[in-house]
C-alpha cells in the first residue's frame, strides 16, 4: 500500500492546452445533465474542471501505454486497497466564460430513412472551440518506482491525449473535448528540503523558473501503444450547386421546448476561440451530423442491401436499438451467455448500455460562400401565403473529416468498421462509385446537400496491429 507521507519526491507537471473542439456542459431534450462532468460555477463566470477530471483524463492515457497500466492502477482507481491513496493530485481549472456559451439543437437521425427522426429532440449545451487552460498535478513517486520511466510517461500519455482517443466530458462520440497539449513543464522537489516543499502546492512562473524542464509536445516522440486507435482525416466538398440550410437561432437551454416547429437543422454557426483571443464566427457540420447521417446510415443501408442487417441491428426493423429485449432472449438461450449486445450497431456505434468505438469530430468550413434566401410557405389548401422566412444557405465550402476507431476491444470487430468507414469515403469520390449526390446530409436533404470527397484517406495508426 501506497504512503504518501513516507515518500519524499514529487514530479510537478504543468501542462498548456487548447481545446481543438467545443465542451459538452450539458444535453437532453431539457435542463438535463448528460455524461459530463464540466460545471458551471455558481455564478455562471466561469467553467469548473475538477481534478478528478483532469486525473481520469491521464489515467486513461496511461492505461493506453505499455508500462503505463500500473501507474494507470495507481490514480483514482483504489483496487480493494491495493495501491491506498492515490499517488497524483490534479488542481482543478477555471475557464473564463467571457465568451459565452451557445446551444446546439436539432433531431436526431432516423436509422432507417436517414432524415430528421420524428420526436427524437435534443439539444447540447457547448463551449466555443479554442478555449485555453493548464492542467497542473503532482505526483508522488515511492522509492520502488523508476523515477525516469514515470516521468516519460507522463509525458506519452499527454502525447495519447492530443492524439483526441480521449477526451474532456461528455460526448467522446460526437467530438467533443478533444485537446491539443503544447508544453508541458516539469519540476522535480525534494520535500526534504525546506525550499522545494515552499513549492508544493504551488503552479506559477516562479516555481518553474528554476531546476525545471520544458517539453514541446511537437517535437516529442510517438509513444509505445498497447491499446491501439486509428485516426482517419480525409479533405471533403460541399458539391456545387448545393444548398446546406444553417441554423442560425440559438435559444436558451429551455427555450427549445417552446418552438412550435421542431427543428432538422444539421449545419450550424458555431464559434472559436482564435489564437489571439478573438472570437470567429465559423460554419460548422458537427460530428454528431457526420457520424450518424454518413457513416452510421450509409454503413447500415449496405449491410441491409447485403442481407446483413440481422449480424448489424437487434430485431427491430425501425433501426431502434432493442438491447434489452435481445439479452433477455439470449439468456434463455443456455449456447449463448453474452451479457452485451452482440450486433454491430451497439458495438460500433454505441447504445443505452456501452459507449461506441467510432469519433467523428466537427468540421469547420473554409473558404465558405453563403446565400440569404427569402422564402414563402404556402397553405397547401389554399394556396395562400401563411409564412414569410429567410434562411441562410452555404452553396460553397471545404471541410477536413476527422474520425477516431478504437481498435482496442476486439470483440467489436474494430478492423471491420474501419474497412467500412473507408468504404463510405471512397463512395463520397466523384468517380461515380455510388449514384451521383447519394451521400448527403442537411435539412434540406431531399434536394440538396451533397458532399464529395476529394482526396485519399491519411491513415494513422497507433499502437500494434
């Protein structure tokens, strides 16, 4: 058992980082939290990550390395008093929400159509993308430990975060709380000299001025894997002469139950947070839109057309997921005793009872051209005019997909879904692999809303085949 009063080092880390994608506060279809774990402070000034966030973040991180799971074991995770007290503490963060938060709505995706699905509202409350903070902890390190070994791990494991397999909050799936480390400081104190154990509990300038070291995240290595991800990047189009409708209203977190016509926006304005600390306005397809209206949907009609939809779905033909039904059957059946769903969907996308394994992160459009369109709707009885509206449209932009595959758990057939995920985006080429404008997403599907792809997929593995 671990006793942090007999141990007499401590690494001292201090971490910059930016966040590359918003955070997920909260979600639901009202004032409902989901999985994450940020918070507002009482005031609503500010954005709270406690430390327990920033140690899950690293202790997940590590679990990914070799020689990493042991110190992984040793953070947070008490193991019926094995290790006792956790070896790291992390100061919690503070976020200044000077830049306000917006709200993300819309529906969710109907499996079976690949359109708006009726009833299924949501809406996300998020954070700007590009937001700044540190990540500051200590660790204490015992005299059976390898004092270097730690110290590069800690290291590699903040290399895994910026990599985006995990993440800040809520929303692992959809893109959110991804992150991108730029340096990291570290000091090693004596606490058996007076002066070192001044700087205990402190993480300003001073206390790295001297006897510390600088890593530029950049520069440092690729660490050794042994739960293994892929990232996928691929440059993307919105075809021309397309029309994507923007949704441009953003309401307050309770607001959405209020508005008479639900909303099927999947194209939003969205903001970040630049380098300077200004604030942009930037269209963006969130990775919720692309995950489910693209991969997901396409990735099922194939399987569908194959005859596979029974090996991808549970037994219901809406697409809905019936986990619980399935188990039930499968624990009558005394030759298969599985006590998870073992069809594809659950397993590569996720369900009420276990998280996905494929991340598609949001896509900010550049080189964006919109257009205002006035329009009338008319009484279908009448043909009267009973609404006057406007809508902004993109008719031009490129985006980069960015997608994440853990490949770490097997029994989800993880090689499979990469092959088809690269199979939707080699059918996205204007090379005629599937109809013209097949492939598209928008309310305004129906007509329009065609995407291309217009390069070769990059392919980045990490960790061992």
């Amino acid at each position: 058992m671990a006793n942090i009063l007999g141990m007499k080092k401590v690494l001292k880390y201090s971490a910059g980082v930016r966040f590359r994608t918003p955070l997920l506060l909260k979600s639901g279809k009202d004032d409902v939290f989901s999985d994450s774990t940020i918070e507002k402070t009482y005031d609503g000034k500010f954005i709270h990550i406690n430390g327990y966030v920033w140690a899950s973040l690293i202790r997940r991180c590590l679990a990914r390395l070799k020689n990493g799971l042991e110190v992984a074991e040793r953070i947070g995770k008490y193991n019926d008093g094995k290790f006792g007290v956790s070896q790291m503490w992390c100061e919690p963060s503070f976020i200044s929400l000077s830049y306000g938060l917006h709200v993300r709505y819309g529906n969710a995706v109907d499996r079976k159509y690949g359109s708006a699905k009726e009833g299924a509202l949501f809406s996300d409350e998020i954070t700007p993308s590009g937001l700044s903070t540190t990540i500051n902890w200590n660790y204490f390190v015992s005299e059976q430990e390898d004092e270097k070994l730690i110290k590069t791990l800690f290291i590699d494991a903040l290399k895994v975060a910026s990599s985006g397999i995990e993440n800040v909050g809520g929303g692992w799936s959809y893109g959110f709380g991804r992150m991108e480390v730029k340096e990291v400081k570290l000091r090693i104190l004596d606490l058996s000299n007076e002066e070192d154990l001044k700087h205990l509990w402190r993480y300003d300038d001073a206390v790295f001025k001297e006897k510390s070291e600088t890593f530029e995240m950049e520069k440092w290595r690729d660490p050794s894997i042994l739960k293994p991800w892929i990232s996928i990047r691929s440059e993307a189009r919105i075809v021309e002469g397309q029309l994507l409708s923007v949704a441009n209203k953003y309401p307050t977190f309770n607001e959405i139950e209020s508005l008479t016509d639900y909303p099927d926006s999947f194209v939003y304005r969205g903001y970040v947070v630049n380098g300077d600390g200004k604030v942009s306005s930037k269209i963006i397809i969130p990775g919720r839109t692309l995950r489910q209206a693209i991969f997901s949907v396409e990735i099922e009609r194939k399987l569908r057309t194959r005859n596979e939809s029974r090996v991808f779905l549970c037994d219901s033909l809406a697409g809905s997921c019936t986990c619980y039904v399935c188990e039930g059957k499968r624990r009558g059946n005394k030759n298969n005793t599985a006590d998870y769903c073992l069809c594809s969907k659950c397993n590569w996308f996720g369900s009420t009872d276990r998280a996905g394994i494929i991340s598609v992160l949001d896509a900010p459009l550049e080189d964006v051209e919109t257009v205002i369109l006035n329009r009338i709707q008319l009484c279908e009885h009448s043909v009267q005019n009973i609404n006057l509206f406007s809508t902004e449209y993109v008719k031009k932009g490129k985006f980069n997909l960015e997608i994440l595959i853990d490949l770490s758990e097997e029994r989800t057939d993880p090689i499979r879904l990469k092959e088809e995920v690269l199979w939707v985006l080699e059918q996205m080429k204007n090379e005629k692999k599937s109809p013209k404008g097949w492939i598209r997403i928008g309310a305004s599907s129906t007509a329009t809303g065609q995407l291309e792809v217009l390069s070769n997929p990059l392919i980045t593995e990490w960790g061992p085949r």
